[in-house]
C-alpha cells in the first residue's frame, strides 16, 4: 500500500482496533470480523458508541470475513458496519472499495 500515499495500521484484535481508532482517528476502517478478545461486530459497535457519545463523523468500516454464508453481509451492516468485503481479497478489490469510501482515485497503484 506505499505506492498509493496512504497510511495504513494493522491490530492484533478488536480491543487494539477499538483503541488504536480512538487515537488514529482513521478515515476507513477495515475491520476483520473474526478476532480475538473482540470480535470485529463488537469492536464496530464500540465504535459507534464512541462516535456517538463524542459527536463524532461516522467513519466508514468495511466488514472484511471469510465467511460468504447467506446473512453475513446483513450481520455486519446489523453491527453498525457500512460495506462489507468477503475474503480472498484481492487488490482490485480492496482498490474499490478505498476508492468508493475515501473518495480518491488510486488508478494503477494497487497491483490489479
């Protein structure tokens, strides 16, 4: 992701993406549902407590799951989450997904 000029933040579990969103204040948020500690719907509603507890801007999460099961995407969107990304991701797919939420074009900098 250095070709495309945006910073990015890996946690080990929902506690940690829970923590660290408090401090980096991220414009997306890529959140794995399955996690340890917190679980990434757990995390998501954490989050949007936060948000709302603070008056914050909501930031987008895109629910990322290896579970494609009929009801998953309507589990994530349920959990406060905005989109949802079912694993293998691919770089095209990830590309779009930055690009439709942070609103930038990242053309060929993600390998396709």
């Amino acid at each position: 992701m250095e070709e495309t000029g945006l910073n990015f933040k890996i946690v080990e579990n929902g506690r940690l993406a829970f923590a660290s969103y408090k401090v980096q204040k991220p414009r997306l948020i890529l959140m794995d549902v399955s996690m340890p500690e917190m679980n990434g719907k757990e995390a998501t509603t954490a989050i949007r407590k936060y948000e709302c507890e603070n008056d914050m801007i909501r930031t987008p999460i895109v629910g990322v799951t290896a579970h494609a099961l009929k009801g998953d995407m309507e589990a994530c969107i349920d959990a406060g989450m905005d989109d949802y990304l079912s694993k293998p991701i691919s770089p095209n797919k990830l590309s779009l997904k930055i690009e439709q939420w942070l609103k930038v074009n990242l053309g060929n900098t993600i390998s396709k």
